[in-house]
C-alpha cells in the first residue's frame, strides 16, 4: 500500500483482509447457523409444552412438522418423551458446534488481518522519507504500529463477531417472534429503537474520550522512549527526579483521561442494563396476563421469555461491543493517518555514474521558514578527497543529506548532480547503495560486533570484516575484548566508548566499497593517531572512490584535495590546505586557533 493516493478507512481495511475474507465469509455463515438452531430450541420446548403435553395446534415450520410424522406424530411423540428431550440436546450440540467453528474461523482470519497489517505499517514507514521521521515523535510512531495495532486485532477477533451475531441474533428473534404473535413481538421489539438512539447519542461522546486517551498514551510513550533513549544523560546530570516528575504529570493525564472515559461508558453500561431489565419485564408482564386470558399460550410465552433473555446478553454486551468499536475506529484512524502519507519514489530510473563528478548548481535550502543554505555552487572532483568546514549551522551535514537525497532539492532551488545526470533523475536504491555515510553519531544494533561491520555488506566473510576493522584502527581493540568479534554489543552501543562505536560505523561503511564516501563528522571521538591512520588510509587506500569529510577540525581535512568553508549557508572560500592558509580568511583563522589550543594541551 502506499501514499500515492488516499483511501478512506474501509478501503485500507479491505486491503488488509485479502486472503482473509474466506475465513471471515464462512465464520459468518456458520455464525448464522448457531444462531438460527439456538433459536429453534425454544421452538421444540414451546412445542413439547403446547402441543405433546398439551393438545395445542402445532406451530412449528412446515419442514419440522414432516419430521414430527415420519416420527409417529404427536401421540408418538406423547408416548416418547425423550425425542422432544434429544431434539433440544440436537439443537444445543449443534449451536454450539457450529459456534466453535465460526469463532475458530475469525481467529485465522484475524490473525491474517492483523500479520497484513502489520507488514504494510512497517513496510510503508520504512519507505517514508527522513523528513516525515524526523517531524514524528518516535514513541508516537511505536504507539500506533503496536497499541493501535493490537486494538484493531483484539476488536476483529473478539467482539467484530459479536457485532454480527448481535445483527443476526436480533434479525431471526424479530421474524420467528412476528411469526409467533405479533403483539408480543411489537412489545419486545420496541426496546430496539430505543437501543439504537442512546448509542448513537453516546457513541460521539465515547469516540471523542477514547481519542483523547489514545492520544495521552502516544504522549506518555513519547516520555518513556525518551527517557529510555537518552538514559546515560539523565545519569550524568542527575536529573532523575525530574524525569520522574515528568513521566508522572503525563501518566496522571493518561489516567485522568481513562476516568473520564470510565464514567461516561459506566452511565451507557447503566442505561443498557435498565433497558434490558424492563424490556424482559414488560414481556413477562404483558405475556403472563395473555396467558392468563388465554390469548397466547404457556408455551408461545415461555419461547418469548427465551427469546427475549438470548437478545438480552448480546444487547447488555453492546456496551462493551462500542466502547470497542469507537476505541478501534480512533486506531485504525491514526493508523491511516501513516498511510496518507506519500512514500519516497523508489522507481528505477537512470544509473548513477560511479566515475562522475559531483556538482552542485546553486544550490539554496530551507527547513520551513529558516533558509540554510544560500545560493551553494562548488565541484568535488572524481575520485578525490574533498574536505568541508563549517561552524555549528552552516550547514555542512544539510549538503550531505541532500547528496543522498534524505531531503530532496526544490524545484527552482538550483541541483545537484554526479556525472552531469541530476541526481533527482537517478533512483534512490541506485543512489544510496552506492554512497556510503558515516554518521555522526552512528548508530549500532544489539548484535555481535561481527555483525555490525558486516550487515552493510554481507558477506558473511571474516577476512574482510577484520580487513575494514584494521582500515579503521579498531582491530586492535575488538580483539582485546573478551569474546573479540562475537562481543555482543549493547543498544545503540552503550557499552562500547564514543571513539570505539565511530570506528566500528567508518569500518562497517568501508565494507561496501562503495564509489562515493561521506565521513559526516565522525571523527570526532577519535584521538589525533587514531585519526591520522585514518586519513592516510582514505587518501591511498581507496582507490577510485570519491572520498567526503565533513569536520570542524583541520587536522582531518588538511590532507584533502579541497577544502571547502562554510559561512552562514554561503561559500566562503574553497581551495587546497596551502591555498587556503595563505589567505587571512576563516580557515586560516580556525587554524591558529586550533594549533594554539593543541600546543597548550601538550604542556
């Protein structure tokens, strides 16, 4: 499923039952049957008690009263009692099989329904492009494709079947009583009207509260993941009671909201159960004086009573069927809400030229109203190292995300290029497999470090993964660790040191080989050997890739090719280290300043 075109809530859900429907379908039918034997028991009773003990005309349907003769008829039956008894056991075992299958069916198809949903959600945020995660509040995006999920699952499997067999339970009670008498029916089925109004009157009300609900517990997960995510900082600066003032001013709204809930659903479960109360009250008051003045018989009253008493679970149960439906109509709606979102093109289009230069038009970006880059021309050359300097904001990392297309360049807001073709002409499985990036703060599984070198690529081949660790200078502290390449990391790599996990993410880069490289500031951690051996590695042990650093430090960018400054969005100066230091411009500033706080470190 993707973005390209909305669907309204229904269609999205009909998406997710294909190969479900058949399991759905069937649990219905067989639903019905239950049902229609269950009503048919009351029938054989009101017989038995009318017309064998009693000598009343038979009211059966014409098909039961052909089964009756070919049984002997009525005296028949009067003389064997215990046929009128197995004919009510027949009719309960049936119900009650036909009922286990209709359940057994809706749980296969609910669990198809819901593994559907579930790889379609994940699928479809995984094509989403960057700027919608980083608009997104993760633990809000963890809330809808699990909670919400799992509501959508516990209303299709549990009570969806009950609002059909409600439906068809109220149907066949409403045909077989007119059937029986009218009058009666007209009583007993006056009540329904009055069902129908007050859940729709607090059905809005309902809707509106479990919203509210859903949208406190995306909140409070929001907190949880946030806390969970940054836990070394919460240590370092001792903010625990704050975290935990925060987590409970969230989690005091999320009850707060619930309670609220609560009152209004216990005041609809009320209603429904007075309802329910005087409808068989009015039954068994109205029937018991017909009975008396011999306008209905003890057995026609004694059918109604079952009738009345089976419509009366399903209808108590309504409110829970709502409170259910509404909670379930708000998941499936922010659900959707992801859904409606476009997906990133990932078309087949032109290749990219491997051995191309790279180009940028005057290039200008904004994130909403704040402009970052302004008017940006330069060329990095094939197979180079190119070097990018900048302050905090100058926008270094923004030329990084918009070469591999993370943000895509507005029209009219200049281009980019490699090997003359415009990079928005290229595909974006194309583009991205062939440019690697080390992060800036990079990011590791809770695998085996093995694993996390080789994930890029593989290759499953030990001799390569040691190669691109040697190449990134962490080989030598894998192998001290205890269990060496099989060290299983931490999440996110906590239990590796900063320099260790950045020299894990340049090796696990390194191992695609891909023809164009980006170091976004991810040397940074690493001591000035460490990086030494690096660089020297980038600048002749990468043979044919174009090679990007991006740093605020001149030592990692004084062997590139080019340099390029960054001011304020704009290019300030481009040339190699030499060319560079022989201006009175900002580069040749950053570097005395810098070699003076290195000779100062050094005393």
């Amino acid at each position: 499923m993707n973005g390209e075109k909305k669907q309204s809530v229904f269609g999205m859900l009909m998406g997710f039952t294909r190969g479900s429907r058949i399991f759905f379908l069937t649990a219905v039918v067989t639903a019905g049957i239950s049902i229609l034997f269950n009503f048919l028991l009351p029938r054989v009773v009101g017989f038995t008690v009318d017309s064998v003990i009693g000598t009343e005309p038979s009211s059966l349907p014409g098909f039961l009263d052909g089964i009756i003769s070919a049984l002997g008829g009525r005296d028949g039956l009067r003389q064997n009692l215990i046929i009128c008894a197995l004919g009510v056991i027949f009719c309960a075992v049936v119900s009650g099989l036909f009922n286990f299958f209709s359940r057994l069916l809706t749980a296969k198809g609910t669990e198809n329904f819901t593994r559907r949903m579930r790889d379609s959600l994940f699928a479809h945020v995984q094509r989403l492009p960057f700027s919608w995660h980083t608009e997104t509040l993760t633990g809000d995006i963890i809330q809808r494709c699990t909670s919400d999920v799992e509501t959508a699952r516990r209303f299709v499997s549990q009570q969806l079947i009950e609002v059909v067999r409600t439906v068809i339970l109220l149907i066949l009670a409403l045909v077989m009583m007119f059937s029986i008498n009218v009058e009666l029916a007209i009583i007993s089925g006056a009540f329904i009207p009055v069902i129908i109004l007050y859940t729709m009157f607090f059905n809005k009300k309902i809707t509106d509260r479990f919203l509210e609900c859903d949208e406190a517990e995306g909140r409070l997960m929001v907190r949880v993941q946030e806390n969970l995510t940054g836990v070394r900082v919460v240590r370092a600066f001792g903010r625990e009671r704050y975290e935990l003032d925060t987590f409970d001013g969230k989690n005091e709204e999320y009850t707060g909201k619930w309670l609220k809930l609560g009152t209004v659903m216990s005041v609809y479960w009320g209603v429904g159960d007075i309802v329910s109360a005087s409808q068989l009250l009015t039954v068994v008051t109205v029937g018991a004086y017909m009975a008396a003045t011999g306008k209905v018989t003890l057995g026609t009253l004694l059918i109604f009573i079952s009738y009345v008493q089976t419509m009366g679970g399903p209808v108590r149960q309504m409110g829970r069927v709502l409170s259910e439906m509404s909670k379930t109509g708000v998941a499936f709606k922010r659900i959707k809400e992801i859904f409606d979102n476009r997906e990133e093109d990932m078309s087949e289009k032109e290749s990219l030229k491997k051995d191309g230069d790279i180009v940028f038009e005057n290039v200008s970006f904004s994130y909403g109203d704040t402009e970052v880059l302004k008017d940006v021309s330069f060329t990095i050359k094939s197979g180079t190292v190119f070097g990018i300097l900048g302050e905090t904001g100058s926008g270094k990392s923004t030329l990084i995300h918009l070469l591999n297309r993370l943000y895509d360049l507005p029209e009219g807001c200049g281009r980019i290029t490699i090997g003359g073709t415009d990079i928005r002409d290229i595909g974006l499985q194309e583009l991205r497999s062939n440019i690697g990036i080390v992060l800036q703060e990079p990011f590791l599984f809770s695998k085996t470090i093995f694993e996390n070198i080789d994930i890029a690529a593989g290759t499953e081949d030990m001799e390569k993964v040691v190669e691109s660790a040697k190449n990134a200078a962490v080989h030598d502290d894998i192998v001290s660790f205890p269990d060496g390449y099989d060290t299983v990391v931490g999440e996110r790599g906590v239990t590796l040191s900063g320099g260790q996990k950045q020299r894990i993410a340049i090796a696990r880069t390194l191992m695609k080989k891909c023809p164009i490289v980006i170091f976004d500031d991810s040397m940074s951690n690493l001591d000035m050997e460490t990086d030494v051996k690096i660089r020297r590695f980038l600048k002749n042990g990468i043979q044919g890739a174009t090679v990007i650093i991006v740093s605020h430090r001149i030592s990692t960018l004084m062997d590139a090719d080019k340099i390029l400054v960054l001011e304020d969005g704009q290019v300030a100066e481009l040339g190699s280290h030499e060319e560079l230091l022989k201006e009175d411009g900002i580069y040749r500033r950053v570097y005395d300043l810098q070699s003076i706080q290195a000779r100062e470190g050094d005393k």
